[in-house]
C-alpha cells in the first residue's frame, strides 16, 4: 500500500501506519496557525477497510471527505455518516487501485483546462495569462462577454485568493457558462458587459497543495497595499485600473468559508465598512436572492454585515483584501466578496454540480444588477427574464 500526495493539489503528512489505521495530518508549511486542507491519494489498498486518523485539529469536513475514483476528475462526498471531525473509515472495493481522498472536491489547472475545451470557441471568450507567478507558471485570466472594446460596462471575477477555497471554483464555471447561454441573459450580458475573470489568484499554491489562508508574511487575500509582494495581486491592481472597454462597474471576489459552524455554512456576503459599498451589496443580495433557480439556498438576510462575528477591524489588521480594495476603484458600483461554504449550504449538499448551478445563479443577479444601474438603464430594451 502507497499514501502520497505526488500530484497537483496534494497535501498530506503520513506519521505512521498501524494495521488497518492511519495517522495523518494535513501540511501547513507556510501557514500561520492552524487550516484544514489536505488532499491525497491511497493505491494498492483494494479490498481493505482503513480508518484514517488526523492528529492536527478537526480537519474533516461536515460531510466527511470528498472521495474520487478516477485520479480527482470527479468528486462524490463520502458522507457524516462515516466520519468524525477528526477522522474517516473507508472500505476500498475490489480492484480500486487508486482513491483520492480531500477535504474538499479539488480543483486545479487540469479542471480549468478541460473547461475551457467544453466551452471553447465561442466567440465571446478570450483566454490569456494575467502574469507570471513567482514559480514561473502562467496565471489565467479569461475575458468574456463583448470582447470589441465597445462594452458599456467591466465586470471583475476573482476566485482562490486562498488557494485551498475550490468550490467557488465551480461556482466560477456556472457564472461562465451562463453569460455564453443562448437566452435572454446570456444575450444581454455578451452584448453589454465585458468580464475579466481571474480563476486561480495564488496559482502556485493551487497546483503545490497550499493552504493559502494566513501564508507567511502575509497571504494574496491580504495584498492589495500599494506595495505587493505577489505578481498576481499586483498585475490584478494594474488591469483594473487601466480604462479601457467600458468602466469598471462591478468587482466580486469568490471565497469560501472556515469547516463547520453559524458562519461556515451558509452563503453570504461579507459587508463592507462604507455605508453606500453596504448598500448596494444589500440591493445586490435582494436581485441574487429572487434570481436563484439552484439549489444552493441564498437569503440576503444572512449577509454579514461589517462589526459582526469575524467582519471586525482586527480581522484585516494583516493587509488590504481585493474586496476592501476594489472600492477604491473610481467609477465602481458595486465591490463584494462572497461566501460559498465548502460542503454544506443552509442543509443542502454543496456539490461540483451545485456549485456550478449557484453561479449561474450569480450570473442572472448581475444581469440585473447592471441593468438596473442608472449608467446602464439606456441600453436596456427588456427586463431580465427570471
């Protein structure tokens, strides 16, 4: 038998295995404190039962962990049932040479890569490289919508500031996949809008396994000052200040929350410390919550407004965050971080194919949004369809 985590988004620490039990902690490397990623692979094991036992924290998800049967392509939860916070049983079948195992359902550049060939070639795309990463890999970055330079407004989508926070990265695909749909909105959005998307903010940590929240000295989610230390941050801060196709109206950045607990398990937009930046993510909440189809359950009313639970002054004392920083930018209407919990949404499963339906979700509440902003009302000929 092999446990390793010799793959893209691996992370794991074998202490010692002792019969049918494994002791195990997730590696923190850089990490300030304590997070809860691990990701990895167990082969020769068909047949056997292991318990799996972590010895750093409560690190297992509300769900037990994500379970893949085809090298990390897909991701099914394996279930509470089977797990505790601290550890998880699983039976191998016969003829399962390989399982991967995660706190999550990972999701790197080889997800990213088979995306774009599902969707490619439509004419309403542009894939690109925002920069390089300090490691010399390409960092994404995928234009959409009206792409000729005659867009009446910019939209910017940020997503894995934190690296390890993967399902807004499935969310990510349902919003692209909306604005490329052959209806009402999808129309009006490629007509009107032109998105800069970018999919991996700390690319590196993404494809090493990193934890990314709370890195040492200081995190991408914390580097928005006027003197980054990432290249990633900084040429994010260069393009969006650059006019050019539209002014920027709207800048949303993807998250997802801690493991388990009031905060943790349902989705939410973090309030911002600015009166007018408050209001308009609480008239944006009000358009995401009568735009939902999905099955991810979303009520404005569960917004964090600043000043409460973990939303306080102390919790940004480390840097300045894109969605702290992007209402700077002049001209910008709305500026938002969101909340995807990793596995558990208000009671409902949050899953790759929910995930993807919630962005799609976001993607017809920006369409409303925008069509109802005053610089935009003139362009529109219909309301959205709903």
């Amino acid at each position: 038998m092999m446990i390793d985590c010799a793959f893209p988004g691996g992370n794991i620490v074998v202490e010692k295995i002792e019969g049918h039990s494994v002791f195990l902690r997730q590696d923190l490397r850089d990490t300030e404190g304590f997070w809860f990623y691990w990701c990895f692979r167990v082969c020769g094991a068909a047949g056997r039962t292991l318990t799996f036992n972590f010895t750093d924290g409560q690190p297992v998800g509300v769900r037990g962990p994500g379970v893949s049967l085809d090298e990390g392509v897909t991701w099914t939860w394996l279930g509470a049932d089977r797990a505790t916070a601290a550890s998880f049983a699983y039976t191998f079948a016969p003829g399962a040479d390989s399982v991967r195992f995660s706190f999550g359902m990972p999701y790197t550049q080889a997800n990213w890569t088979r995306f774009l060939e599902r969707v490619g070639g439509h004419p309403a795309l542009r894939a690109g490289s925002l920069c390089r990463s300090r490691k010399g890999r390409s960092v994404e970055m995928l234009q959409a919508g009206r792409l000729d330079g005659a867009a009446r407004a910019r939209v910017a989508v940020t997503a894995r500031h934190h690296c390890c926070e993967m399902m807004a990265s499935y969310a990510l695909e349902g919003l692209i996949e909306a604005i490329l749909a052959d209806d009402n909105d999808g129309r009006w959005l490629r007509g009107n809008v032109a998105f800069t998307i970018i999919p991996f903010v700390d690319k590196d940590g993404v494809e090493d396994g990193d934890q990314g929240k709370n890195r040492r000295p200081r995190d991408h989610g914390r580097d928005y000052d006027d003197k980054p230390i990432y290249p990633e941050t900084r040429a994010i801060q260069d393009l969006l200040l650059t006019k050019g196709n539209g002014p920027l109206r709207l800048a949303l950045d993807l998250h997802c929350p801690a493991i388990r607990g009031e905060w943790n398990e349902h989705i939410y937009q973090v309030g911002k410390n600015d009166a007018t930046v408050w209001a308009q993510q609480q008239r944006f909440g009000r358009m995401l919550e009568s735009a939902r189809k999905g099955p991810l359950p979303y009520a404005a009313a569960k917004d964090l407004p600043y000043g409460t639970s973990w939303n306080t002054g102390a919790n940004y004392a480390g840097g300045i965050g894109f969605s702290r920083w992007s209402p700077t930018i002049p001209g910008i209407e709305l500026a938002s971080g969101l909340e995807l919990p990793y596995a558990n949404a208000s009671g409902v499963a949050v899953t790759a194919d929910s995930a993807r339906a919630f962005g799609r979700d976001l993607a017809r509440a920006l369409c409303l949004y925008l069509r109802d902003s005053a610089p935009l009302k003139a362009a529109a000929t219909a309301r959205c369809w709903l």
